[in-house]
C-alpha cells in the first residue's frame, strides 16, 4: 500500500485497515509454524504495511495536538 493511499484516508479507516492487517500477520504466522504458508515474503510485506499505518497514524495525531 502506498504512503499517499494511507495519508487520504480517514483516521477510522486506518484503525480498520490496521485491524486487518494485523488479523493477517496472526494468521501468516499460524501458517507458517504449521508449514503451510509459501509465500513466506507475505510476512515482510505484512510488517511494513502495518508499520507505514502506525506512522500515518502517529503523523496525523501529532499535528492534531
């Protein structure tokens, strides 16, 4: 997900999307100790995207105080 996509959306929408992403690393994780997943690059993937919403998050509630 890119950084612009991120910085349009609505605070609750980050919250959301931050959810769900955090709902699929538990779930790669799983897979992964199970031996299931193949794509194991979901998971570098997976941390980045959450990383980037915790930073638009952080950003937007900085410039809010």
């Amino acid at each position: 997900m890119e950084l612009k996509e991120l910085q349009q959306k609505s605070t609750k929408d980050l919250h959301a999307l931050l959810g769900q992403k955090r709902e699929a690393m538990r779930a790669a994780r799983f897979q992964t100790a199970a031996k299931q997943l193949k794509n194991v690059r979901e998971l570098r993937v997976l941390k980045k995207d959450i990383a980037h919403i915790l930073t638009v998050l952080n950003s937007i509630s900085k410039t809010n105080q």
